[in-house]
C-alpha cells in the first residue's frame, strides 16, 4: 500500500506541474523508495490528446471509473458522427445508408475508455465500438434488451424477425434506456448527448 501511494502522489504531483507525466523503468525497495533505472521506455500518463508512446503496459488490474466502451480506430472516407451506425468498403468506412446493411461494422462512440488503433490514418480515422455499452442515435425508445439494426440513415432500428433469422450478423447493438441528461461524462471532461439512447454493443 505504501509503494502504491507513493506511486500515486507522484504521478499526482507531476501532472499538477504539466499536461504529461513520464514514468521510467524503476525498482521500489521494501522502505517504498524509487530507484529510476537509466534509460528504457517510458510510460506516459498525459492529459493531452494526440500523445503517442512507444512500450508496453502490463498489470493485473486496470480500473476505469466513468468511461463506458472500447473502440477500435478505423480508416474513414465519409464525415464522422458519433452515435450513428458505419459500414466497410475498400476505401474506409462510410454511414450506413441501407436498413440491414451489409459490411455494418458498429457504431462511432465519444464514450471509450479505451482504444486502439489509433494513429495509422491521423485524419481519417472513427472511433468504432467493439465492446460496451455507447451513446447511439435510435428511431424511437424500445424496451430494454431489443437487438438494433441500422436503417437507411444509420440510426439504429428494431430488427424484424427475418432479419434476426437471416442476417444474424448484423445486429449491432441490445437497446438499454434514453439518456435523459443534456451531458454524459466526468467533471473535466464532457460529450453533448444530442437526445442518444444507450445501447449494449453486440
């Protein structure tokens, strides 16, 4: 518990004096003092987006307090808009513009927690929900635990009985409530909700 809040009170303290904070490679004696080892790579632990290290984090628990989903970054070739639903093509991903469509891959959340695949197309790229629960577009309020497709404007629609027999694949979310707040998010940082319902990513 000592070496743990000393770990914290560090980190605290750095990010109180700049936007990132650089850990390297250390021991930490039985007493809880830090020795930093010369070199290595460094894990960054940064309030600013965009940052890119190199190196590998591995620990037994990692807890995540108000962000919902994980995504996977993925190249786009059409406008993004968070809550709507996307299909693949050759050239990237686009807005499902047909109801049951085929190639759909998920829907765009500014919910994550967590992500990966970002950095390969910096300026086309969209956020895809791979897991979790996101802030989707709905046509209407459905009762909890009914599978969503996409229709024609990829917002997310109740899928007929034929299509949950014939096309199983693509059910992209179970509906869960509305989200009646005007803002989802935590004290420092907040995404506008623009009347989004919550959805269990399938």
């Amino acid at each position: 518990m000592q070496k743990l809040s000393q770990l914290i009170h560090t980190l605290f303290i750095s990010q109180q004096a700049k936007s990132a904070a650089t850990i390297k490679t250390c021991n930490i004696s039985g007493a809880g003092v830090p020795t930093v080892a010369a070199g290595g790579i460094d894990l960054v632990v940064t309030t600013a987006a965009g940052t890119t290290p190199s190196g590998e984090f591995i620990a037994e628990k990692v807890w995540n307090s108000v962000w919902n989903d994980i995504v996977d970054f993925q190249l786009v070739c059409d406008e993004v808009v968070f809550g709507k639903c996307y299909y693949d093509t050759f050239d990237g991903a686009k807005i499902c513009n047909q109801r049951c469509q085929k190639s759909a891959i998920g829907i765009a959340s500014d919910t994550f927690g967590f992500a990966v695949g970002q950095g390969r197309y910096p300026d086309r790229q969209v956020p895809i929900a791979v897991c979790g629960w996101v802030l989707a577009y709905t046509d209407k309020q459905y009762e909890p635990g009914t599978p969503l497709t996409n229709n024609e404007n990829g917002i997310l629609t109740e899928m007929t009985a034929e299509e949950k027999l014939n096309y199983p694949e693509r059910m992209l979310a179970l509906y869960k409530k509305p989200e009646h707040d005007k803002f989802f998010g935590t004290l420092n940082q907040k995404v506008e909700v623009n009347g989004r319902h919550w959805v269990k990513v399938k």
